[in-house]
C-alpha cells in the first residue's frame, strides 16, 4: 500500500466514512470547490504527517458522536478567522449553496459547544456550509465535539488542509491572527500546516510587514507564493506610506478592475516598487545655498537634504570666519534656545 493510499485510509477512518472516494466527490459539488494553486515554495507545504496525527487523537471522538442536527442560527462563527470573507454572490459560494439545495449537505461540519453562550455552537470548520443551510432554511448535520481554543484552530487547519487549502496570505493572516490571540508557534503551525520553525517566521513577518487592508484589497491570491510576497513585504518595510498609497491609487484602476487576484498582486507590486524608488530619488535630492562674503567670496555651503542639514567653510576664504564661529558656537546655541522659549 503506497503512502497516499495509507493516508487516504487514516483519514477515512477519522471520519467514519468507508468509501473516502465517493464522499470526495459529494465534497467536490457540495463545495463548489475552487481551484486554488498550493504554495510554490516547496519548504512550506503542509506536513502531513502532522496533521494526520491530530486527525487519529481526534478520531474516538468522532466515531463516538454520529452528527446531529442544529438549527443554522444556534451556529456562530470562530473567533479567529482563518480564510478572507466571502460573500453570497461569488460563483463558489452560489455553487455550493445550489448543491445542498438539490442533493442536501453530504458532508457534516464540525462544531463545539460555544464557550460562552449557552445553547449556542461554535463553528471549527464548515461555515460557508452553515450559512448556505442557514439561507435554505434547514438544518446543518454537525459533528458537535468538545474542543478546547487549540483543538479548535488545529481542526481547522486539519479541514483547509485536507480540502481546501489555504492561499500562502491567507495563511500568514491567519498565523498573525493566532498569535495576536495568543497561541503558541507549536500551536500555529500545527492549525496552518506549516512545521518549519524559521518558515512560520517568515509568514509572520510579511503578515506584519503589510497592512491586512492592503492584503483584503489584494485577495487571496491563490497562485502567488512566499518569494513574491517576501518582495512587496520589503517594500513595505522601507517605504510603507508610499507603498500604500500607490496600492491604493492603483485600486481605482481599470486594469484593477479587471484583474483577478493574481492580477492585483503583481499590480500591486509593481507600482508599490515604483514608488519606492521615486521616493528614494527624492530622499537623495539636496538643496545647496551658499553665503557670502561682502566681497562676493562664497565662504559658506549649507547642504540641505530631506533627513539632514550640512554646512562647510572654504577654508581658504573663510578660515577666520570658521574660527569666529567655533568660539561663539555655544552663545548662538543658548540664544537660540531662549529665542525658542519665549515663542513657545
């Protein structure tokens, strides 16, 4: 037996499901499922062997509970996301929505007991299931487990992984989110599929590099990996007022408009990246004045930049001046300073 085909089995018997391949095709139609690119870097594809573990300490429970029934409204949401919103009028939502309709939900989510409002369920993974039966005014077949906050996130990365797995921003957002509620690394990398310790730092500093309104307005970029997204996350890092508001201004743009996700990002990056430059152009711009003599003599340079303000004497011409300077340097500093305090 290959290793793909013992997966395959693992993960079957995690669900209680004896013909894995027919409930992935109910899957295929009961999800829309989108055709999303893994991300290219081949250090930071999902370690299975991770994830199959939290799939077996989680298996007993599962096969414990058959799934039940739960009025769609007594569901809310986990706290912390894990992917960008979505909306009803996406062609994937519309797709999955129109299969529950005609051949009711194949797939049951998972749930647990909201921690804080009695009666109430949180959703683990399955929300966009638990909203199209909310809208069909119908019940939603939900596994219900007692999941602690970590248990939760860890079978939500178990979920995306399996099935519809994460775009590498979606997945950096998410990890940053983890964090801000804060989860340990050990545990963050377990919820995104990403074991590398050296690799989650990665995810999260582009996550902190870039404004997560800037990401949204981007998307989720399904084919753009860690190389690309490192380069804007640069730009950022140098020159984040001028990134964004290039971004922002390219926003309004027809081409914009047209584009899909993968579009916007390399838009996105290539006037982020030209601002950044133009604005370091002017950053090594200088002004020069010179101040002279009564007769004419050029003995004074001022050299003034955007982060600095240098002056010079021609030694030459102006060397008694200099001295001049030098030994009243500190009344004029004092001056200065009383002058400035009775403005203020």
């Amino acid at each position: 037996m290959s290793a793909n085909d013992k997966r395959k089995q693992k993960l079957s018997a995690a669900y209680d499901v004896s013909d894995r391949a027919a409930l992935l095709e109910s899957a295929k139609k009961d999800a829309g499922r989108r055709s999303s690119a893994s991300i290219p870097t081949q250090a930071l594809k999902t370690s299975m062997t991770a994830i199959e573990q939290r799939v077996v300490e989680l298996q007993n429970q599962l096969k414990e509970t058959a799934f039940q029934k739960i009025d769609p409204k007594k569901i809310l949401d986990s706290a912390v996301a894990d992917r960008f919103p979505w909306s009803e009028d996406t062609e994937e939502f519309i797709a999955l929505k129109q299969s529950i309709q005609l051949e009711g939900q194949k797939l049951p989510i998972l749930v647990r007991p909201h921690p804080e409002k009695s009666e109430y369920f949180q959703v683990a993974y399955g929300a966009r299931r638990a909203h199209a039966c909310r809208l069909l005014g119908i019940t939603v077949k939900a596994f219900v487990q007692e999941l602690s906050d970590e248990e939760l996130v860890v079978a939500q990365g178990i979920e995306n992984n399996d099935r519809t797995d994460l775009s590498f921003i979606e997945k950096a957002l998410y990890a940053r989110s983890l964090q801000a509620f804060g989860y340990a690394h050990s545990v963050i990398g377990r919820a995104i599929g990403v074991q590398d310790k050296s690799n989650l730092r990665k995810l999260l500093r582009i996550a902190d590099a870039i404004p997560n309104e800037i990401c949204h307005l981007i998307g989720s970029a399904n084919g753009v990996g860690l190389p690309r997204w490192s380069a804007l996350a640069i730009v950022f890092e140098d020159r984040q007022q001028a990134a964004e508001d290039a971004i922002v201004n390219a926003s309004a743009s027809a081409a914009w408009q047209k584009a899909d996700s993968n579009g916007r990002f390399e838009i996105a990056l290539k006037v982020a990246q030209r601002s950044a430059h133009k604005k370091s152009a002017s950053t090594n711009k200088r002004t020069i004045v010179f101040f002279q003599s009564g007769n004419g003599d050029k003995i004074v340079k001022f050299s003034e930049k955007v982060k600095s303000l240098d002056f010079s004497i021609d030694r030459s011409k102006g060397e008694g001046f200099a001295e001049f300077l030098r030994e009243r340097m500190e009344t004029l500093i004092s001056e200065y300073e009383a002058e400035k305090g009775e403005k203020q």
